[in-house]
C-alpha cells in the first residue's frame, strides 16, 4: 500500500514569505497529524485532525499558522507569513483509529524540509 | 502534559554487540509506547511498539521493556549490525481526552554501529 505523501520534499523561502504543505495520508485513515521535527529533536505535535475535524491545535502557532483537512483526506498546513525560527521539517502521519483506548499506530511521511532565510 | 526523557543520546556500539536506550515518562495515564527510526534524511519509520498491558514484547533482534510502576521503557537491540545506525526516538501517547493519540516523542538516541 502506498505510504502518506508529501509534497514539496524542500522548500526555500525568504522570511515573511508564506509557504504551504500538501499531505495525503494512507488510503482509508481517518486521523492526520501534522508534526515539526526541530534539527536534532524529536517530533513536536501542531495538529491532530479526525477527519475534517481538528480535535488538538492547542500546539499550533494561530497567528501565522493555519491548517485544513476538507473532505477529511488531504490536508494543507500554511505559515504567514514565515520567520527565521520555522525553518524546520513538517512532518505528517495518519493513522486509522476506531476510538476507545486503543491507539493505533501512526505512519509518517517524509517531511517537508523548509529553509527560511 | 506529558514529559518523555530519553538516554543516551548518543550510542557507539561494535557490530554483534548489543545497544539499549531508556526512556521515562511523566502521565501515569499514557498506555502505548512507540519506538522510531530515523535515518538521515527520511521518514520516522515504527519498529516496535509496547502496550500497558504487557511488560515485554520481543521482534527478531529488537525488544522493549516497560516497567510501569517506574514509568520507563526501553529499547533493547541485539547482535547490532552497521545497518542499525541511525536516530532512536522513543514516545509516549494515552487514550482518552484531546490528547488522544498524539505522540510526546523523547530527544532520541544517535546510535552508531561500528564494522
């Protein structure tokens, strides 16, 4: 089965310049996240979506940070306007989850690199 | 909110030897814990993963432990070979509320396998 997708693979930007992500998670999973992996660390969370649905932006920057999951399969993530402090890999997974207190594992994508200069 | 500590960060092993990586997490409340590889360049790829209801789960060389009265886990990897090198994260996520599923990840572990 295909893997999540997406697109660009790397993004070069001038700051205060916006920028957007493409996600396309693995057919038939209905909760999408969108991580920022920081040189060196691991994974921080932006955003959790089930289906259309954002159940937890409580992480993602709302004054130049915006997302959106119409219909519940792609997503996009925006920043605008950008700053030397996002450059960054955006990372989205997907995962299939039926609730209860089962989690389900997530699968990631292969990131997004942005360079803002 | 939860709170994953990882160590080492960095691991530098002979090939056949073996590696460990511990991780301890703060939510008494988190029950799934996972393990990611990352090489350079690439996607987070899931190798192993444990639930609270088992203490240990072993996959050919790979193994994790959970002890949940400490609140830690570890990674246990056997007969290392150079093709295990890469970055180690471990994470913790719970059930239940607004947190549901998302992934607390701990620093990582950059392990190095030697020929």
């Amino acid at each position: 089965e295909a893997g999540v997708v997406q697109s660009p693979r790397y993004k070069i930007i001038e700051k205060k310049q916006p920028v957007a992500f493409w996600c396309n998670p693995i057919s038939g999973h209905n909760t999408l996240y969108w991580y920022r992996q920081n040189l060196g660390q691991g994974p921080e969370l932006l955003i959790r979506y089930e289906n259309e649905e954002a159940v937890d932006d409580s992480q993602l920057p709302k004054d130049r940070f915006s997302a959106e999951r119409l219909k519940g399969v792609d997503s996009t993530l925006k920043i605008q306007p950008a700053e030397l402090g996002d450059s960054a890999v955006y990372l989205c997974a997907s995962s299939l989850d039926l609730g209860g207190t089962f989690i389900y594992e997530q699968y990631f994508g292969p990131g997004t690199r942005l360079t803002v200069t | 909110g939860e709170n994953v500590e990882q160590h080492p960060s960095t691991l530098s092993v002979q090939e056949g030897d073996s590696a460990v990586i511990k991780c301890t997490y703060s939510d008494s409340a988190s029950n799934y814990f996972p393990w990611y590889k990352q090489e350079l360049g690439k996607r987070p790829q899931l190798i192993i993963d444990i639930r609270s209801n088992v203490g240990e789960k072993k996959d050919q060389r790979i193994a994790v432990t959970l002890n949940k009265t400490a609140k830690h886990f570890s990674l246990h990897i056997t007969e290392t070979q150079p093709e295990d090198s890469a970055v180690y994260f471990c994470a913790a996520s719970r059930a239940g509320g607004t947190s549901y599923g998302k992934l607390t990840f701990g620093q990582g572990t950059i392990l190095t396998v030697h020929p």
